[in-house]
C-alpha cells in the first residue's frame, strides 16, 4: 500500500511539468482561430493606434504565435500601410493567451516593408510613435504589471523606403537584415545592413522615448551608392549638387554622424550635431545648374567634366559647414567652403587651387601693374538655396558680363582676353 501511495505521489509533479505541454497542444489542436486573430488585432491597434489587418494567425506547437499577411496603416484605414510583413512570429505563452495578454519577448520578422516618411510640411508619419506618454498617462510601475520590459527583435529580407518630400527625396533600401531592443517601451537600439542602389550600407543607432523630449543617435556608412534623383538630400551636404534639376552621376561613398533631441523642428534645429565625409569617384557634372552657371564665366572643355569629389563637413547650430571641399576636374582642383543651412539656404566660395603659382610670369607682371588679385580672380561665389543656385564673379552676377567692365581700358581688355585664353588652355586642357 505504501509504494502505491509513493508512486501516486510522484505522478504529482510529472503532471505540473507535464500539464503546460499538455494544455499548448490542446490550445493548438482547438483554439477558435478566429478568436485568436480578432484578439491579435485588438491588442496591436490598441497599442499603436493604427488600423490593423491580418490574413492569418497560427498557433506553434513549438511555442509562439506566427502572424501572416500583417498590415498596419494609418489610423483608420489600412489601405496605404506603413508596414507590410509577410511573417511575425511572436514568443508568446499559452497562460498569456488564454488569459487575453499579448506580451512578447522577441519579434521575428521574415519579408517585411516599411515606409519612412516626411511629409512636405516637415511632420513624420510616424510621429506619434516616436513620442513616449507623459508620466500621469503610464501605468505606475511597469514590473507591477508583471509585462515584458524588454523586446528583442530580428529582422531579414527587409525593405525600407525613405520619404523626404522637403528635399524631394526618395530611397530604397533592400535586402535589409538587422536586429535589436525595446526597453521599457522607451530605449530603442539596433544595427541593420543591406543595399541601395546597387551599393552597401550598414546603419546603428538608438531612440530614446523620453516624454517631452525624445533623442536619437546614429551613424550611417554606405559605400559604391549610384547616385540617381532620389538622393535629392545630398544637395545639403554636397553644394555642387545644388541646383532645380541634380542630374549627377556618380559613385558615392560616405560615412555621417549625428544626434540630436527634441519632438518639435525648432528643437532639432537647436540641438542637431554631427559631423560626416563624402566621396563621389568618379562624378560626371554634366547638365549640373553649377556646371552650367560656372561655365558662363569661365568656359570648361568636354573632357574636364568627369572627376572627383571629397569633403569633410560639420553640423551645428543649425548649419552643414564645409570647410573644404575638393573637386578635381582638368587637372585643376576647386576648392569650395562655406555653409547650408536647414532651410537650404547656402553661401559658399569656390576658387582655382593654386592658381597665382601656375599662371605665367608675364602675366603675374601684367595683373600686377594693373593692381588686380589673381587669386580674387579665380574666386566664385555660390548663393541661393539648393533649389536655385546663383552663381557670382568678384560680386557679380555671372550673368552681368565681365568683372573687369569699368575698370581697364581697351588695349587693357584686349591683353587680358589673350591671357585668359592662354590660362584656359594651360590649365584646363592639359
């Protein structure tokens, strides 16, 4: 009798261990499917406050939920999603899903697409996201509760498009693989790889949700980018590229950081640092507004309009900042520095490096006696914005005619158009 009652005894903790195997497999082989996935879509729309959509939901016998066709859209409508996922899989156990609770552990999205936008009047799409409830609006303890304070999330065959539409941009990057966090509802962290145009780069950054005052920092490499129109956003980094219609062409490298804090465009403006470098190798200017303006004042050949761009710059205070920016073209680097501010407004000054060291000795002695700077000469100023570049010689406009007008004699004139087609060809066509 008493080895039966031992035995029986020890059937007691096989069926704890044993009962939560038991009841998954029960709720797997008769949960209402359709309770299920009503239940899903609840608990996203709540906690997002989109609309949400959902082609099927199945329960593993491996623990977890897979959510097919997942779609999540703009409030009250899923027709234009932001979010396209062919499959999630969330670790959520049986109790929490008999109970009505949804909180994962880690997110595993297979075949997702994902838009990034900014509307044209600087508002994010996913704005109200990014920001975190005020202190009076979350629950007083977030362990009380008894919910997950931390997300880990894995992404592969991803798709993300970028949607600038003040800069006119629009970039797509493919193949995307990433992973990372959500802690508290409040940090996120992460890296993520892929391609773009027909180049690579890898991207890591962080958000944090603070009420009142989100922040973020990240840095981006990317390396052999074909550059095409929907790079418009480089015209605030690249002053060359500025102009109504950018039809450069080129292979862009290039490697930027940046942080900053705030939820409105003003504090951003305010607290937006960052520094970065740029190389286009080779860059084709052909059809560029810049190329068009400069060559008003000083005529380039066919063959000096392939060559090379680097630039270091800084942002802060609401600027990029370029210090110097070298451009070779026909042997004869360009040297540009100034600013572009965030409204795209620029001011920069291009000059011929060099110049007052390779121009002839009779014609330094000939500028010399008629008291005229040869490197104030060789000086462009570029003004404007990045949507309508002006382009200045001396002060002048490039299209008011010569900036010597006024100030030398005929014979004077004569002398210097000889020079200046000798400099030309000296320079610009070896």
């Amino acid at each position: 009798m008493r080895c039966r009652w031992f035995r029986r005894l020890l059937l007691i903790p096989l069926g704890i261990a044993v009962a939560p195997i038991l009841l998954w497999c029960l709720v797997v082989v008769v949960a209402p499917t359709n309770w299920a996935k009503k239940h899903v879509i609840a608990a996203l729309e709540t906690s997002s406050g989109r609309s949400v959509d959902l082609r099927q939901l199945r329960v593993c016998f491996g623990g977890g939920v897979d959510l097919d066709g997942l779609k999540i859209g703009a409030p009250g409508s899923a027709d234009d999603p932001w979010l396209d996922a062919d499959k999630v899989h969330l670790d959520v156990g049986v109790l929490q899903l008999l109970f009505g609770r949804l909180e994962a552990s880690s997110l595993d999205v297979d075949g997702v697409r994902l838009r990034v936008q900014r509307r044209a009047d600087g508002s994010f799409e996913l704005a109200d996201l990014v920001r975190a409830e005020q202190p009076e609006r979350r629950p007083e303890s977030t362990s009380s509760s008894g919910g997950t304070t931390s997300l880990a999330i894995r992404v592969q065959r991803g798709e993300v498009r970028l949607i600038d539409e003040p800069t006119q941009s629009d970039v797509l990057l493919t193949d995307v693989q990433g992973e990372g966090t959500w802690e508290e509802g409040r940090t996120i962290a992460g890296s993520m790889s892929g391609n773009v145009n027909k180049g690579a780069f890898q991207f890591s950054g962080s958000l944090n949700r603070y009420p009142g005052s989100p922040s973020f920092e990240g840095q981006l490499w990317a390396d052999r980018v074909v550059l095409d129109d929907g790079m418009s956003f480089l015209r605030y980094l690249v002053p060359v590229l500025a102009g109504a219609t950018p039809r450069v062409q080129g292979d862009l490298t290039m490697d930027v950081y940046l942080k900053g804090d705030g939820e409105s465009k003003e504090d951003l403006r305010k607290s937006l640092v960052g520094n970065g470098r740029i190389l286009i190798d080779p860059i084709a200017l052909d059809g560029t507004e810049l190329l068009a303006e400069v060559e008003k004042a000083v005529p380039l050949p066919t063959k000096s309009r392939v060559g090379s761009l680097r630039t270091d710059f800084q942002v802060r205070e609401g600027r990029i900042t370029t210090n110097r920016l070298a451009l070779n073209l026909a042997k004869a680097p360009l040297v540009i520095t100034g600013w572009t501010d965030f409204d795209g407004r620029l001011d920069y000054r291009m000059s011929l490096e060099g110049l007052a060291d390779r121009v002839p000795a009779r014609a330094r002695q000939l500028l010399s006696e008629l008291e005229l700077d040869v490197e104030s000469l060789s000086s462009l100023r570029l003004s404007g914005t990045v949507d309508d570049l002006n382009v200045s010689v001396l002060g002048r406009g490039a299209r008011s005619g010569s900036p010597v007008d006024g100030l030398l004699s005929p014979t004077d004139k004569q002398s210097l158009r000889m020079l200046g087609r000798e400099l030309q060809d000296k320079f610009l066509r070896r």
